[in-house]
C-alpha cells in the first residue's frame, strides 16, 4: 500500500499541478495585467452591423446546431493627417466563467454589446487603432478570480496529487503511515518552489514579448 501511495502521489503529478496552478495567477500577473494597462486612448463607436448564422458542430455528444452572431463595430481615429474610420468584427458571445473572472477572450463582445442601439466607448493603445475594444469588455476582462474558480484549483491540487494524504487513514501500520505523511510534506515543500521558479521565468519572458505586441487581429 506504501508503494502505491508513493507512486500514486508521485512528482510528477504535484509538479503538473502546480505548474497548472502558479501559470493561472503568475500569467494574470505578469502578462495580462501589463497588456491591458497599455489601453489608455479612449473613442466613439457603435455597432454598425450584426450577422447572425447557424453551423452545425459534431462532437463526442453528437450533432446540433449553433448560432453564432457576430458584431461589426465602427469608429473613428484622430490620426496624424486627417481622421481615420475603421471597422472591427467580433464574435458576441454570453458572458460566462470561461476565464475564470467571468471575463471573454479577446475579439469576443458580450451579447449586451451586440443587442447595443447606441455609442459605444472604445478602448485602444495608443497609435494602434486596430487594437480597439469596447470598454465594457475591457472593464470586464480585469474582474478578480471569482471563488468558484479557486476552489477548483484547489479540488484538482487534491485530486491530482492528494494520493498519499488520501490513503494515509487506510493505512493499518503507524509506522509506515508516518513515513507516508513525511514524504507528502517533503514533496510539496521542494516541488512547490521548484514549479513556481520554472512558470515565474516563462511568465516574465512572455511579459517582455507581450510589451512589444503590434498585432491584434483576431479571427472569429
């Protein structure tokens, strides 16, 4: 039962986990924090057209289909000669938890957005206007973490490396219960730190690229 426990709650699965669990918070820090900052500008627009088509989409579940609307947005830059009119499409989608904060991915719009009649204030950075959002989805994608999305990192923490501290009440020896005790300790407190040095040095090299960043066009 020692062996199994051991290999159940093996290195392996605790590195994973933490690297999945220091790369959610590490990368908010790091890179999205610093990219969103950089939409200073703000502009006028409305939604100048909205389309909406149905695909079907085949899965493990089956075949159904899917409506997908789409919403154009037109606005206006003051550029260095004369002002500049441009169009931007993105795909509307409900606002959900899909990034944890309850958030859209970029080049996503909420439907809010898409059924919007009126002006809309944009946000872009500054000398790239093809880098225009709406400022509700800009607000919207910087909200905290909810709760739900912490307890879930805590659940896959437990299940994907809890092996040894779940077995260790079925465990009949005391003696091999505490070694099995002191080997679940000693791994998270030399993994843990290992994993958080290895995702902050990709975390900080993808902040310095995302610092550069020019090109914002996203297909939807």
């Amino acid at each position: 039962m020692y062996f199994f426990m051991f290999a159940g709650g093996s290195p392996f699965f605790i590195f994973f986990i933490a690297c999945l669990f220091f790369s959610f918070y590490l990368l908010e820090w790091a890179l999205w924090k610093p990219f969103w900052k950089r939409f200073t500008d703000q502009v006028e627009g409305r939604v100048d057209r909205r389309s909406v088509r149905e695909v079907t989409i085949q899965d493990d579940g089956g075949t159904y289909r899917k409506e997908i609307k789409h919403a154009t947005i037109v606005y206006t830059v003051q550029g260095a000669l004369a002002p500049c009119t441009l169009y931007r499409t993105f795909e509307a989608q409900e606002i959900g938890d899909s990034n944890g904060s309850g958030g859209l991915p970029i080049g996503y719009v909420s439907l809010e957005t898409f059924d919007n009649v009126g002006s809309l204030t944009l946000r872009l950075v500054p000398g790239l206007p093809g880098s225009a959002i709406p400022e509700f989805e800009w607000k919207m994608t910087q909200q905290p973490y909810s709760w739900s999305f912490h307890l879930t990192i805590l659940f896959l923490v437990f299940c994907c490396s809890g092996f040894l501290g779940v077995l260790v009440p079925l465990m009949t020896i005391d003696k091999w219960k505490t070694r099995a005790v002191v080997l679940f300790i000693a791994y998270y407190l030399t993994i843990l730190p290992l994993a958080g040095i290895l995702c902050r040095r990709r975390a900080l090299a993808q902040m310095k690229r995302q610092e550069t960043t020019i090109d914002f066009t996203v297909e939807v």
